[in-house]
C-alpha cells in the first residue's frame, strides 16, 4: 500500500508561471457531532491529475471544498505554491484563487447569462480590455470543448454534457494552473463519459495544470489519472498509480472498485 | 441502580429544557448576528469600487420598472378607498371639504411607503430570495466566489442600491395615483369641488410629511432587499429550502416594515 507522504521541500516552493504542488495536512473537519474529515494527508506534485475516489458521503466533495476555501477546516493544512490557505483571508485568499479553475458538480453556470458570456465571464470580470478583445479567447475556449456554435443559447437551453463541456470551457478560460474537478461525469451515459473524460486528458496535456478531480466512474478513471486517491471514512486509505489501485490489496479498496457489498464487519 | 436512574431521569427532565432554551438562545443570538454583519458586509462592499452599473440598473428594472403596473392598481384603489370612506364619516360633521388633506396626508406619511413596501416585498422580494436561494443551492454562488469575484459585491449591492432607488420612486407613484384616487370619488361621485380638494391639500400638506414618506420608503427598501438577499444568500437544502426562504423572506420583510414604521413614526416630526 503506498500511503499519502508529504514531499519535503516541496512546500516552500513560490509562486511561479509553472503548476504548483498541493499538499494537504491532517485536514480534520466535524459538522456537529459528526466527523468528516479525520486527518487527511495528501500530496499532489505538479502537473500532476490525481483523481480521488471513495464512497458517497465519504468526504470527497467537503475535501475539494476545503481545498477551494469555502469550508475553513478544524485542524491541518493546504498548502499551495507555498501558501497555506487555512490561514488566507480577503484579498491574500483570492490571489491564490485566481490561479484556479473549477468544475463544479453540476456545471454551476450562472442562468441569466448565455453560453457565450458564461465563458467570457472570468476573463470580462477580471480584465480592463474591452469586450470586443477578449470574446475571441471565450470562443475559442467554446471551440476547444466542441461547442463554438452554442454560444448564444442559454444554458436550461443545452444538453447535460453540454453543460459540464461548457463548465470546463469556463474554468479553462483563465488559463489556470490548478484545476478542480467535482464530479465532471455524473449522471451522464458512458459515451459522454468517455468524451468528457477525453477533454480533461487533452487538455490537461495541453495546458499543463496541477488538478484534482473527485469521481466515482471505476474503472473509467484509471484510464486517465496519473495517480489515484481512495478517501475512506474521512481519511486517505490508499495512493498510487492506478495500476496499483487496480492491484491493492487492500480489503476496502478492492471492495470499492470492484463494487462489492460489505457484508462483512470490519 | 433504580434509585440512581429515577434521579439521573429527573435531573434530566430538569436540564433538558434548561438546555435547550439555551441553545435556542444562542441560534437566535447567533442568527442575529449574522443577518447584522450581513447589512454591514453589504454596506461595506457599496464603497468598494469597481461598482456593478449593469447590474444595479438590471434591478432597478426588476424591482421598479416591473413592479409600476401593480403599484398603480394597489395605488389607486387606496385612494378610493380613503375618499370614500373620508367622504362618508367628514360628511357627517360636515368637513368633506378636509377629504383631500386626509387622503393625501394619510397616504404620503403612512400608507403610500408602507403599502407600495408590502406590495414589492411580495412581488420583487420572494423573488429575490427565490433566485439567489436556486444560486446559491446550484452552486453558482461558490462558482461566484472561487473565481474571487465577491458575491456581495455582484449580487447583495446591487439589489440593495436598487432598493434604495426604485423605493422612493415607486412611493411616489403610490402617493400620487392615489391622491388622484381619492380625487375620483370625492370630486366626480360626491361632486365635491376639485378646487376645494386640492387647496386643502396644498393647505395642510408640509414638506416634512413629505419628508417623513420620503425616509420611510428609504428605509424599506433597504429593509426588503436585505432581508430577501439574506434568506436567499442562507437558504437550506433543496427545493424545499428555497420555498421556505422565499416565505420567510416575506413574512420577516412585512413584520419589520411594520415595527420600522411604527419606529420611525415615533421618532420622526
């Protein structure tokens, strides 16, 4: 089993033009009586696309939460390009959220706006230039995920798949060095799957991010991670390449991804 | 053993409620807060440049331009209403020649800021709350923030300078139709002289009842924008929570547009 080990050295790294590593640290969270997080470690190099998998309600979802800055944790750390986003706030916090880009679980685009200004949103809000001078790059970011002719519709207008394409368009836009990923795949059918899962590793290879994305689609997932994160009750079981996630033999990941029911006591 | 338990039960039965009336407390202290530093983060961001033109004058429209027709219909049956009912009891010791002054001052001081409040609050404000509560539940909000664009400052200020401005506007109206409202049942049914309505009001009427109309619809429209931001801006889960935000929104709106008024009534000339 290879556990989750942080890398010394890593964590002193600046921000820089290149991908940042991401290091979480005992990261505990309760809500109310109940723990979620108990202590997760993780280390996610640079560039690196790991994927996290684990059973619904495990914690994945709060995980990435924590990691974006919108559940402050009871105890640990999250450390990227050097700073500790536990203890970011205001204007230092969004420094360091400017260089994400999320795909939320259920595309988050905002419904008053069409598919064509959803993408040029990020880029409109954040820049001085004219309209005019960035609609080319929200277009072209609408062509990379197939969907330049889409533009004007609004998104209740367009299809599931369409929409978490459109999500990834928009999250890809600011030309992010950290990407995350909540479930880009839910509840769509196992070609649509394939395609988006095929966008992500494109561009991925294109764009050179660090990402995490949280998924439950095994063994789909193993096609295209670089490593593999199994959270089980609140905590990291197992990391590793998803050859060797395949292969664990641990007794709650292979019950995992093999889809087992436990029926046995642990 | 049974001792020890009838005694651990009693003092149970004791500190259980004592408990929780305590925790109640403490949420609704708690809630309070919250919704405080809610206003004060709001007023904080409407300094902040850059300021959201677009989207200020998008609610404008929302919350003024689309909510005229009802304020002219609520507007001018008020009146009516005051005309008529003023016509009937000044008749009685002879005065109908004051119906003018207590149809116009009734509506500019109390009635105009409070119904044309109550009629946006339901109209504009359940609306709002609505919006923001399926924003917020569909994670837009979040998508909002992790993109360090500050909700407040996209979705809370402008509503709230939208308030401050479509408010007094739609006061106004409500003031004006119905006077004219009351000049339609005094005048044209009861044949009193138009000249005898309006120079009464031009008479009793002061720039202070103005006023006092003027900083009690100011007043609402912060009041109804805020509270619908907050319930939408703290919805709970689902569908469910975002119809029980929407409700809230209202009921709180329209019980603290009453307490504000009567407050300001006290307070002001």
């Amino acid at each position: 089993m290879v556990m989750a080990q942080p890398l010394a050295g890593e964590r002193e790294v600046a921000a820089s033009d290149g991908p940042p590593p991401i290091q979480i640290e005992n990261l505990q969270k309760r809500f109310g009586t109940q723990p979620v997080l108990r202590g997760v470690d993780l280390h996610v190099g640079p560039g690196e696309l790991m994927v996290v998998i684990g059973r619904s309600g495990g914690g994945k979802s709060v995980l990435l939460r924590h990691i974006l800055g919108l559940v402050r944790p009871d105890a640990g750390r999250i450390v990227i390009a050097g700073q500790d986003l536990t203890r970011l706030r205001g204007r230092a916090l969004d420094r360091v959220r400017e260089r994400f880009g999320v795909v939320f679980q259920g595309g988050a685009l905002f419904d008053s706006l069409t598919v064509l200004q959803n993408v040029l949103f990020p880029i409109k809000e954040k820049s001085r230039l004219p309209v005019a001078q960035l609609l080319p790059r929200a277009q072209e970011a609408l062509a990379q995920v197939g969907l330049a002719d889409m533009g004007h519709k609004f998104p209740a207008e367009i299809s599931g798949g369409m929409r978490k394409r459109v999500a990834i368009a928009r999250a890809l836009v600011t030309e992010p060095k950290v990407v995350f990923l909540d479930e880009p795949t839910t509840g769509l059918d196992p070609i649509l799957v394939n395609s988006i899962h095929h966008l992500i590793v494109t561009l991925h290879r294109q764009f050179n991010f660090t990402a995490i994305m949280v998924s439950h689609e095994i063994p789909e997932i193993f096609r295209i991670a670089d490593r593999v994160a199994v959270l089980n009750e609140g905590r990291i079981r197992q990391v590793g390449t998803p050859a060797e996630i395949e292969g664990s033999k641990d007794r709650v990941v292979r019950q995992f991804i093999q889809g087992e029911v436990e029926t046995e006591a642990r | 053993m049974t001792i020890r338990h009838a005694t651990d039960a009693a003092l149970a039965s004791i500190v259980d409620p004592a408990q929780q009336l305590g925790r109640a407390t403490v949420d609704t202290l708690s809630a309070m807060g919250r919704f405080g530093l809610f206003l004060a983060q709001a007023l904080f961001w409407l300094l902040v440049p850059p300021f959201k033109v677009g989207q200020t004058l998008q609610r404008i429209s929302f919350i003024g331009a689309r909510s005229m027709s009802i304020i002219l219909l609520t507007g001018g049956f008020t009146g009516m209403v005051l005309g008529l009912q003023g016509m009937l009891l000044l008749r009685r010791v002879g005065s109908e020649a004051f119906v003018g002054p207590a149809v116009a001052v009734s509506l500019i001081r109390e009635l105009g800021p409070v119904l044309a409040a109550l009629m946006v609050t339901g109209r504009a404000g359940s609306a709002i709350a609505a919006e923001i509560g399926v924003m917020r539940i569909t994670e837009q909000i979040d998508a909002l923030t992790v993109m360090a664009l500050h909700p407040m400052r996209y979705l809370v200020v402008p509503t709230i300078v939208a308030g401050l401005i479509a408010f007094p506007i739609l006061n106004w109206v409500f003031d004006v139709v119905g006077i004219f409202g009351g000049y339609l049942i005094a005048v044209k049914l009861f044949g009193l002289s138009s000249g005898t309505y309006f120079g009464q009001i031009q008479a009793f009427l002061s720039t202070t009842d103005i006023w006092v109309g003027f900083w009690k619809s100011l007043a609402f429209g912060v009041v109804v924008t805020w509270v619908a931001c907050y319930k939408g801006f703290y919805v709970g889960h689902g569908a469910e929570g975002v119809g029980r935000a929407t409700t809230e929104s209202v009921v709180l709106a329209s019980v603290m547009i009453f307490v504000l008024d009567y407050l300001m009534g006290s307070i002001l000339p």
